[in-house]
C-alpha cells in the first residue's frame, strides 16, 4: 500500500485509549495546582490554539528513523537540559543552531551518512525532580520543575505551580521555532556557506584547525559536484530540522493531542518527537498510557535498572505492531556500567526480533557533584561511555544509531575536561544552568569529532 494511502487506514489503533486517558493511571512528577479551574481554562486555551508542527513533518521524521534504524542514517539529538523563557532570545537560538549545525557536518563528514538533525528545543520546559521539595538554611520549598511549571527562585510565591505558565511557553517555543524555521528557510543551513556558522569567540580553538580543514573538504567537494553537473547541488541549502521535548506536563500534551485530516489516530501536535523520561517510564504508568496512542515516532530513556523483560514488555505497549520509526531507546547507563548494563538489553531486543533505533544519552548516568558545590559532568566518562556503547553494539551484532546530548552554543563552564581541560575552579567563571550541566561549544564539536574517530577504526 502507498505511504499515503496507508494513512489512511488504521494498522491497530489504540484500544481503550483518548488523549485523557492517562488520568486513569498514576502520573508521576506532576505539580499540584492549587486552582483546578484556572488550570481547565488554561487547558481550553491552550486546545484552541494553533499547532506547533504538522503531521506531514511528523511522518517524515518517522521515515527518516526508520531509515536510521536500518543503518542509513546516523541521529543527532542536542540541546539545553531545560530551556527557560530568559533565554528565549536572538543570539542563544541561533548559537545551539550553529552548533548542532557544525556537529553534523563533521558527522555527515566522517560518517558518510545523512544525519538526522533534532533540537531539544521549542518545549523542553518541564523538568522530573528527584525530590519535591529543597530545603535551604532552614526553609523547606516545593522544587522548581521548569519555566513551564514555577519559577527558580527560593521564594515561596515563585515555587506555586502556576498553569498559565504553559500558555507562555507555548508562545515561547513558537516564538523558537519560527525563528528556527525562517534561518533555515533563509540560507543559514547552506553548506556553500558554513561560514555563517562561526561562532565570535572560537577563533583561538585548539579544534578550529581540524574542524576548519574539514569544512574546506567540503567546499571543495560541493564544487566538484557542481562543476560536474554544471549546476548547483540542490539540497545542500536546506537542511530539515526537527524538534524534540520530554513530554512530561500531561496537561499540556494532551491540549496539543489532536487529530488532522485525511489521516487517522491522534498526533501531539507540539513537537515532532517526544520522548518519556527514565523517572516516568513505568509500563503502568500515565505517561507510558498517554504515549501508547500518539502516532509521533516517541523515544523512552532507559536507565540502569531496566531489566531486559521489562524492556520488551515496554516495547509490546509502545509499538505492538513493530512499525518501522516509531520508537527509539535512549540508553544513559553511565560509562562505569554501559559495559555491564546495555549487553543484556541488546540482546534480549534483537533475540526478540524488535525494531528499535538505539541512541546512547552520555549525559544522565555520567552526573556528580564537585567539592566546590557544582553538578558537572566530565568530558572523559561523556567520550568513554559513547566508546563503549559502539563497542558493544559491534559485539552484541546491533547498530548504535545517534546520540542525544545536552549542550549549548554558549561560552559556559558546566562540565569538566576537553581541549581546554576545564577543571572544577573553571566551573566558577560561567556556570549557567539552573538544572543539568551541558557541554559547550568546543566541548560539542569535539564530541562529534570523538565519534567520528571512532566510527573510523
Ligand atoms: C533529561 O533528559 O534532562 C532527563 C531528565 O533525563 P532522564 O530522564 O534520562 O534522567
Ligand atoms: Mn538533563
């Protein structure tokens, strides 16, 4: 059956299931509203607004995964750990722009493969606690769970769970997203041009030789193409560029859970590939119930714990009918227990015949804390646990098919290590994230190289 026809007739839909019939189930790190009807209005709201993405762009991200999944293509999944509505601004969107833009050419470069490209942007606004509450010299406050939910600072009043606060992130990440959108669609993304790219201070890198000789190749490889054709090579002024948000706010997914026409079942409409983070994963839980319906392609990050049957039991629920692109693993084991932890889940998906796209997280189980009070992230378990997870795909005989990170095109000191060998008194100079600390831009590009070097061997 032709793709489009097949979309219009259901393979399996959902049974029992409605964008709200999550709230049949236990949903894990979810804020308590203090007014339930100023959260319904905002949910009426929110439900009369226009769309993030299309369906279209939806199933072509599908296609594309599917494509990843068989090896021809490899994925590169970046941004902050949180946005915040602060830094909704001209100079920090199209900085992590030129970074995952930089990054995927050095993979597209050394890979030989199209590189699927997907921000973790445009709605990554609410963040999983491990504590609900933080105490400081005495005062107990609820957590801050994201922009979309509360406010950082130690006050009581910034610390209530306020809902009209989705009706601004979503204004916030149209806001992203258009600007997105139009760079693309104007030219910056142009391979004549990675120039446009440059990022101000970088000039003195230790990477820029190596990157800059890469780019080089590149021009020259698209002249001769086009001095072979006579023409312009086509495709090399757009790129597609996809977005990506841990669907954690119920609520707010579900305003977005819509349906289209000409096209059956339901899609989340906010993002074009959601995924459930390790704390809510659990297979009876509200936000496993929620994805089971959607047609998104959807990710699940998987932890440490997971055991392999819970894992394929998870797999039945989320994609019962192995459709091609529909569900991605996002492994964060931490480099000291990838090599214990990822061999058996490997092996009992390919032992069941499972089609997934496995991407390796190298941020989440690599986390700790310095002496000087700081949650940082060292560039070697980051570098290590990326090695280790190629390795054992090579000898488990599956494909490590992306990478999900969080990074930044700012000049920040978060995680530890790297060219400049940033230790944990750098940490002071310019540590920014209210949440999780991202690799910087050298750190980013020389994380892609990593990969690269490592696909060559
Ligand atoms: C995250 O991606 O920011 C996150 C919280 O990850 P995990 O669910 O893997 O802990
Ligand atoms: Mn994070």
């Amino acid at each position: 059956m032709p793709a489009n026809e097949r979309n219009l007739h259901p393979v399996n839909l959902a049974p029992d299931w409605s964008p709200d019939s999550w709230r049949t189930r236990t949903a894990l790190q979810m804020p308590v509203y203090p007014d339930a009807g100023e959260l319904a209005r905002v949910q009426d709201e929110l439900h009369a607004l226009p769309p993030l993405v299309t369906s279209w762009e939806i199933m072509a991200l599908k296609q594309q995964l599917a494509e990843a999944q068989e090896g021809r293509r490899f994925l590169l999944q970046g941004g902050d750990c949180a946005e915040n509505f602060a830094d909704c601004n001209s100079a920090v969107i199209s900085n992590r722009l030129k970074v995952l833009l930089q990054m995927s050419l050095v993979l597209v470069h050394g890979l030989r493969l199209p590189v699927v490209r997907v921000g973790r942007f445009a709605g990554q606004y609410a963040k999983p606690r491990s504590a609900d509450t933080e105490s400081r010299d005495g005062t107990t406050l609820p957590t801050y769970r994201g922009d979309m939910v509360n406010a950082p600072e130690f006050t009581a009043a910034a610390r209530i769970p306020d809902p009209r606060r989705m009706v601004k992130a979503h204004a916030r990440s149209a806001m992203t997203m258009n600007f997105v959108r139009s760079l693309i669609d104007g030219g910056f993304a142009d391979l004549h041009h990675p120039e446009y790219w440059d990022l101000g201070w970088v000039g003195h890198s230790p990477l820029a030789e190596d990157y800059q000789r890469m780019v080089g190749n590149i021009g020259e490889a698209v002249r001769f193409m086009e001095t072979l054709s006579g023409t312009e090579v086509h495709n090399l002024n757009r790129v597609d560029f996809f977005t990506s948000h841990e669907a954690l706010l119920l609520p707010y997914e579900e305003a977005f859970t819509r349906q289209v026409p000409r096209q059956w079942g339901w899609f989340n409409l906010s993002t074009h590939f959601p995924w459930i983070g390790m704390r809510t994963a659990a297979i009876g839980g509200a936000h496993a119930e929620y994805f089971r319906g959607i047609r998104n392609p959807i990710a699940v990050k998987v932890g440490p714990t997971v055991a392999p049957d819970e894992l394929l039991r998870l797999i039945d629920l989320l994609n019962p009918d192995d459709e091609p692109g529909r569900l991605s693993l996002i492994c964060r084991m931490g480099a000291p227990r990838v090599a214990d932890r990822l061999p058996p889940l490997l092996d009992a998906v390919k032992r069941d015949g499972r089609r997934v796209l496995w991407i390796c997280d190298p941020m989440h189980g690599n986390t700790e804390s310095t002496s000087n009070g700081y949650k940082t992230r060292r560039f070697d378990n980051i570098r290590s646990e990326i090695e280790q997870t190629f390795d054992l795909h090579v000898a488990a005989g599956t494909r490590l098919g992306g990478v999900h990170l969080e990074l930044t095109g700012e000049d920040v000191t978060e995680c530890t290590g790297g060219a400049r060998d940033l230790g944990e008194i750098d940490l002071e100079r310019a540590y920014r994230s209210s949440v999780d600390p991202r690799l910087n831009y050298e750190q980013s590009l020389e994380i892609a190289m990593a990969i690269v070097r490592k696909q060559a061997q």
